[in-house]
C-alpha cells in the first residue's frame, strides 16, 4: 500500500516574473535610471522594473500547481500585450492530507 | 603578461527582488487574493506581490559590481522600514574593454 491518497495535497509556492517587454516604454526603469546621477552612481544601465508575485498553491501534484499559476499570470498578474512573465517554483513546502 | 587590464570592465545584469516584509499589508497582494473567486480559482494563497528590478552594472569584478547594486537597493529600490531585498546575479554579460 501507497501512503499517498488520492486526495494528498502539496503546496507548493511560486515567484511569477512579470516583466515590460523589450521595446514597452518602461517608466519606472527610466525614473531609477534618472536618480543615479544625484547618488553619484556610474556604470549602471538598461534598468528594468516589473513586479514579483509570491504565491502558494495546494494541488495534488506538481504539474496541477502549475497549471494553476500558468492560468492566473496569463489572466490576472500580465497583461500579454506589454509584458513577459516566467513562472519560478520556489519551494515544494509542506504535504496537507485532506483526507 | 596577462590579458586582464586593470581597466577592462565586466558587465553584470542582476535581479533585485523587493517583496514587502512579513507582516506588512500588501493591498496589491490581497487584491489578487480577491480577484481568484471570480476566475474560479481555488486553493491559491498567501499572495505577496513585491517589484522585480533587473539592472546592468559595469565594473572591474563581481564584487565591485555587487556593491553598487547593494548601495542602490538599500537606497533607492527598496524602503527597508516595510521591504526586504534580495539580490540575484543573473549573468556576466560581456567583457568591455576600455583601455
């Protein structure tokens, strides 16, 4: 016999990247790249700002997360036409047993 | 005698992770959490939603480069009263001799 159940859950936590695309005027990066001058900072170029979204999901595998996360950074965390995401899985951090 | 002038520069892109810290309200966070029931969304929780930066340094090494970026996150990116920072080197893009 399994010690696995059918209706074992993990939960597993993911980082979501979302990111302007190459190109997408990105006007958060332009305002850290104006204020480096007044920090006396040299050399730094090509700034880029997007968020990170941690989130846990409890799924009965891996790949079931995933689909999860895929589908809500696709609707929710990115706007396709202006931004990139990658999805990041972080940890696989505990094992609930709803059953 | 080596190729490595002391002034041939290394440029290094790194990722910095601003995520607000545990405990803080994160508005942004709990409006993802409230979006999910709408798109039938279970089993998804502890939403934090922080900024991914990525930047390029120019510098003489890794460590030179990683100091800049310190002084920049703990100064500009971040608010350490309510963020934690992490740091990522995400590639030594190119070697750019200036001498």
């Amino acid at each position: 016999m399994s010690d696995q159940s059918p209706t074992e859950r993990v939960a597993y936590r993911f980082a979501v990247h979302v990111m302007p695309k190459s190109g997408i005027l990105d006007p958060q990066g332009r305002a850290v790249e104006q204020s480096l001058p007044h920090l006396g900072v040299a050399g730094v170029r090509d700034v880029r700002v997007g968020r990170r979204v941690e989130l846990t999901v409890e799924a009965v595998d891996e790949a079931a997360a995933l689909a999860v996360v895929e589908r809500l950074a696709h609707e929710l965390l990115a706007n396709p036409l202006i931004e990139a995401y990658r999805i990041e899985l972080v940890a696989a951090i505990a094992a609930a047993r709803t059953a």
